[in-house]
C-alpha cells in the first residue's frame, strides 16, 4: 500500500490566527478612534445620541468649533434636524419647550429672523408658539415683545386694544393680562390655592367652597363686631400694626374682614334690594369675586373718626401700612386696572416683601404686580 502524505495545517492555521488577529486590531483602533470622537463632543455637553449624529453626518468640527450649544444637541437629537438650519440652531437660544426644532424649523420656514425667534420663543408656550408658527409673518415683533412679560397668545388682542384706544404697548400688554380687554366677570380664571400673593378680582374667582385654612377669630379690642373671622397670617401683621399705631396716638379698627361666599351672596342681595342692579354692578363684588373671601382683606377704620379717608388714622396707614405687609388696594388711580370704585379703607395683606416692593413704586396695584412677577 502507498503511504499517505501528511498535510501540515500548523501554517494555515496560524496565519488565520494572525489574520483574525489584525481584523480584531482593525475594529479595536476603529472603536478607540471611534469613542474619542464622542468623547470630544460629550465633554462639550453633547448627548450621546446627538454626538453620533454629529459624527456620522461628518459636523464634528462646525459643532467643535461653536462648543456647548442645548439648542444644537436638541437639533441633532430630533428627528427634526434639518441640515440647511445648522447654524440658525446655534444661534437660537434653548427653551425647554415641547416640538422647539419643528417650531424652529417652522418659524425660520416663514421668514422669521434668529432674533426674531428668540423673541417669540421667549414669550410664548410650546402651544402658542407652534400655533404662531402657522400664521403669515408678523412684523415689528418688538412693538410689545421689547416687555419680559408680554405673552405671544395675547398678540391679536395687544394690536386690537391698542388700536381701539390708542394706548401706548406697556399700558396695553398689563391692561389685556389683566383680561380687562374682556367682559367682567364673563371671562375669569379660577383661583383655587391660599397665598399671599393671590389675586382675586373681577377676571380672578374663587369657587363657592374656599376658605383659607387658618381662618380664626379676631378678638374684639381690634374689631368693631364680635366673630368676625380672618387669616391668621394677617390677623397677627395687623395686630402688630395696631400696637405700632396705638404706640403714637393713633386708634385703628377692622370694620370687616373675612365674608364666605354666601355672606357675599347675602351681601349682593342687601344691596340689590336697597339700591337696585345698576348700583350692584358698579359698587359690589359678584360671590366668588370679592377679596374678602381670602381672608387677607379688612375693611379698617378709624375709633376717632366716622369718615377713614379724613382721618389722621387714614393718614398714617398710607405712611406706615406697608411696614407690615399691607397696601390700600383700590386706589382711585387705578379703578380701570382693579375693576373697582376707590376704597380708601380696604386694605389688602400681601406681606412685607410686596409691600415694600409696592410702596416703594409710587404705591402701584396689585395687579400691576400681578402682572409683572406673578402671571407665569
């Protein structure tokens, strides 16, 4: 028999072995190279996801060179991220707002400046700012938008009230936050929690069942009437205002202070039946309108004088009231703004802070407050 050759495997198979090992070298140094790319990109603040897309639609340098940018790792985190709006996103500050590359993409589509988008996603929601994305062009954006607390939703109605009354942009924008550009009372926004800040007028109601929880009784040596019923918050500001009142001659008392909404409802009907509708509309809360129902407001008067607004106790109060946390909160300079008549002894606890803030510029309402660091 003839004898089988032998075939030797030893060499084929090492030099698959160094084969396989080369490749493996290959795909190592490629995902070394690879994760130090995107770790360029995440040092800046890039997302993981946006630092491959970066990578792989080879943005890696434009997007060095510009560093961090949330507006620009949104982008490329979105499906949304068109290419031909690369630098507009870098130049576009962030807002935390849903859909904001597809309201880019749409704003800049329409015509829309970076400035001008800026502006517009500075004052408006997810919601009125795609909905402003849909319309034609508007112009002269800073007409009303140059004020931080101008809101892009209001825009038709900041050009309607202008136009009716010809009021210049800031007395326009505080007037129609205000909701004062609707019908009273037709038009309001429920007010459901207790604070110090809380506004309640004839666009801002309370349900029939509020009542701050701390309401207490006030002790008669400050009132006029027995159980009569407050917040405590205020009752213990005013009782500090009275000591300090009392300290320098001077006699106040609370002549009315916390009314439920039924003893609103019985209140209105008192009036309608002495002095008929007309007066009810113009002098008298509506149930769930009045100030009274918070707790935090006092009808206060003077135990040496039958008229308030001529006493020395009416005096004193404009001088010193804000010390404690009160301001007179229907002045007659601004019965369009508040909706109500002057009322000289209504006084309104707000805190020490407001009020400070408030005397401190020329005794402005509350609803100019409202407007200006409360209506977010």
């Amino acid at each position: 028999m003839k004898k089988i050759k032998s075939v030797h495997v030893k060499p084929v198979f090492a030099t698959a072995l160094k084969v396989l090992g080369f490749i493996l070298f290959l795909i190592l140094g490629i995902f070394i190279f690879y994760r130090v790319q995107i770790r360029d990109l995440t040092k800046l603040g890039y997302s993981e996801v946006a630092s491959n897309r970066i990578l792989f639609s080879k943005n890696k340098q434009k997007v060095m060179s510009i560093g961090e940018n949330k507006t620009l790792n949104l982008a490329f985190e979105s499906d949304d991220f068109n290419e031909k709006y690369f630098q507009n996103y870098a130049k576009i500050k962030y807002i935390e707002q849903d859909h904001l590359i597809q309201n880019i993409n749409q704003l800049l589509k329409v015509g829309y400046s970076n400035q001008d988008i800026n502006i517009i996603l500075s004052h408006g929601t997810s919601e009125s700012v795609e909905a402003f994305a849909k319309r034609d062009k508007v112009h002269y954006l800073e007409e009303f938008f140059s004020y931080d607390f101008a809101k892009l939703e209001n825009y038709d109605r900041y050009v309607q009230y202008s136009d009716e009354t010809g009021e210049d942009e800031l007395e326009t924008i505080i007037y129609v936050n205000l909701d004062n550009d609707q019908v009273d009372y037709d038009y309001s926004e429920l007010v459901s929690k207790f604070s110090l800040d809380m506004l309640v007028n004839k666009h801002h109601r309370l349900d029939e069942n509020f009542a701050p929880s701390d309401l207490t009784v006030i002790e008669e040596e400050y009132a006029s009437e027995a159980d009569m019923q407050c917040s405590r918050l205020a009752l213990n500001a005013f009782k500090e205002m009275y000591r300090a009142a009392e300290a320098e001659g001077y006699q106040l008392v609370i002549n009315s202070a916390y009314r439920s909404y039924q003893d609103q409802v019985d209140l209105v009907n008192f009036y309608f039946d002495a002095y008929g509708q007309e007066y009810v509309d113009k002098y008298v809360a509506k149930p769930g309108y009045s100030e009274h129902q918070t707790g935090l407001a006092f009808d206060i008067g003077s135990r040496n004088s039958r008229t308030f607004a001529n006493s020395k106790e009416f005096v004193w109060m404009k001088d010193n009231a804000y010390k404690y946390g009160f301001i007179m909160r229907f002045d007659e300079r601004y019965e369009d703004l508040t909706g109500f008549r002057k009322e000289p002894w209504h006084y309104r606890y707000v805190g020490k802070d407001i009020a400070k803030y408030v005397y401190e510029h020329n005794n402005m309402s509350l609803e100019e407050y409202y407007v200006l660091f409360l209506d977010k």
